[in-house]
C-alpha cells in the first residue's frame, strides 16, 4: 500500500501480486492498495463506489483506509456532507465503518488552511446536526479529539 500510495507501483502490479496469492485477505490488502493509488480520477470513481454501497465490509473499509492513507487523504468538503446521509442508509456497523475510516483525518500540521478545514468542518457539522443519532456525534467528536491531540503531539515535537 505504501509503495503505491506513493506512485512507485501501478494497477498492474498490484494485481499481478493479486494473483500471485489469491487469498481473501490478500484481496482485502490489494483493495488498500489500489485505493491508495495516486491518481484523482481513481480516487473519485473509489469514492463513489464507497458512498454507493458497493462492498463487503472488509472491502469497504480496506477502500476507505487507502483513500485515507494517501494523497490528502478524504477531504472534510468530502466527508462531512454526506455523514449523515451515510449513517442513516446503512447499519450501525456501515456506519461506524464510515466514520472510523472515513474521518478526514490525515492533516499536514504546517498547512494552517487544511488544519482549519478540518476542524472547522467537524464542528461546523456538529452545530449542524444537533439532532444527528447520539452514537454518531460521540464517533464525531471522538475521531475530532484524536486529531487535535495527534495535531498538539506533532506540533510539540522540535
């Protein structure tokens, strides 16, 4: 995954491993993988299969995690929009799924802007949504208070 996060391998040779091994957890790492592959235009089409429903759960959340994993990760102005949405037409489980995985997380601590979006779109949707399901603004503000404490770590590191 990290080799093709950062463009060293494609699509062919991520399915060629595929092949090589052709276990069900070996489906799930390669699903990491191509998500984590670079290119925009992939990455749109994965989210859209993503918010369409169109996978097991390992593979949904294997998906999520790639998308996560590289680039910019998943972007608050994508994310947030469609929390709510996601959590009301799939199970419970989906739903933490979504979120878990889901919740822009990856943030360069130097890029002000981004570290504003982010929080800014966590409790821009919490004020939203007061009336949002209990269970989904404690993931909010849970996967929220992961970030701001991973942003204060990194930001106290010389």
């Amino acid at each position: 995954a990290a080799l093709a996060a950062h463009g060293l391998v494609g699509l062919p040779e991520l399915d060629a491993w595929l092949g090589a091994e052709g276990t069900g957890e070996s489906l799930v790492r390669h699903a990491r993988a191509v998500a984590c592959l670079p290119d925009a235009h992939h990455r749109a089409r994965l989210w859209a299969q993503v918010l369409g429903g169109d996978f097991s759960n390992e593979m949904f959340s294997a998906t999520l995690a790639g998308l996560n994993a590289s680039g910019e990760g998943i972007g608050p102005d994508l994310f947030f929009p469609v929390l709510l949405e996601q959590w009301q037409t799939h199970t419970i489980g989906m739903g933490r799924r979504f979120v878990r995985g889901g919740f822009p997380s990856r943030v360069d601590t130097e890029d002000t802007h981004a570290v504003d979006a982010l929080v800014e779109g966590a409790m821009g949707w919490l004020e939203a949504n007061p009336g949002a399901p209990a269970a989904l603004r404690r993931l909010v503000v849970e996967e929220l208070d992961d970030v701001e404490r991973d942003l204060r770590n990194q930001r106290s590191q010389p």
